[in-house]
C-alpha cells in the first residue's frame, strides 16, 4: 500500500515561482514586504532571506542586492558584508533551531544546481544527526515540520537577541 503524504501549502510557492516574471532577489527588496516575502534582515549590500523551497526547516540564503552571476563582480565591501550575513544567519539558525551542523554553499550556474542562476546568492541549511531520511533519496520528497510563517516569525523574534550577542553585520 502506498502512503500519502499531505503538503498542499507548498504549491502556492512552487505555483508562483515558476510564473514570477523577474528577478526574486532585484525585486522582493524593493517592496516593503518583508513578513510576507521572509526577507530577515538587510544589510548595506545584502540580505538574509528564508528560501521558499526550503532543504530543511530554517533554510536560508544571503544574496546580494547587485544583481550578477560573478563572484568576481562583488567588491570586497560586498563580500564582506555577505559573510558576516552568512555568520548571523548561522548564529540565528544555532539560536532558534540548535541544529548540530551546517551546509553553507554557493551553486553558480544552472548546471550546478543554481535555481535562479543569474543573482548569486548563498544557501545556510541547519542540518541534525538523522535528518538524511530515505524521503528525499526515494520520493524526490523533503519533511519540513514548520510553516515558512512560523519560521519567519521565530526566526525574527531571535534576531535582535543574536544582533546584541554580537553576531553582526556590516
């Protein structure tokens, strides 16, 4: 017998993903959206924003505000700044989360994975002793436990804590 399983508040991203005419990471910052577009946090050149497609709960990715494919392109200012993001949305996740590691990864180029392959971005993905099930390897299937809302929310909640502990950014 073949078992369901149920997560049909997931194809509303993945139904506006693929209809979305320009660029997520150009445009979602230039809106004053950012509960409902999961942006976390800004910075000068960059900010830290949940994936909508998460690999696990807490997935999420610093991307810069310049729109390129180049790491080459990034000033070091830029870069900079992108890593300090990268060691806040670590400490937010090691707060809210308390995961036992981390994949921290950049995929340039659509044949290396890059789903939006023309603005750079890095991915921070909280990982726990166990959590590589068969799902994924057998059902192209992820278990995320906790809406993206939710995960937003404590996520926020956690930043100012994490920002005063000394997690900051550029």
């Amino acid at each position: 017998m073949t078992e369901q399983l149920w997560a049909p508040w997931r194809l509303q991203y993945i139904e506006s993903a693929e209809k979305y005419p320009g660029c997520i990471f150009c445009d979602f910052p230039k809106e004053d959206a950012d509960a409902t577009r999961y942006i976390v946090h800004r910075s000068s050149h960059a900010f830290i924003i949940l994936n909508a497609f998460p690999y696990s709960n807490g997935h999420l990715m610093v991307v810069p505000y310049k729109h390129t494919a180049s790491l080459e392109s990034l000033s070091d200012e830029e870069l900079l700044d992108i890593m300090q993001l990268n060691r806040l949305g670590v400490a937010l996740l090691k707060r809210v989360f308390k995961p036992h590691g981390y994949n921290l990864g950049v995929n340039m180029g659509t044949v290396a994975g890059a789903g939006i392959a023309d603005h750079i971005h890095w991915h921070i993905v909280p990982r726990w002793n166990g959590d590589t099930n068969f799902m994924p390897v057998l059902a192209d299937v992820r278990v995320i436990p906790e809406s993206l809302e939710v995960c937003y929310h404590r996520i926020r909640e956690a930043l100012p804590l994490v920002l005063a502990e000394g997690a900051q950014s550029a």
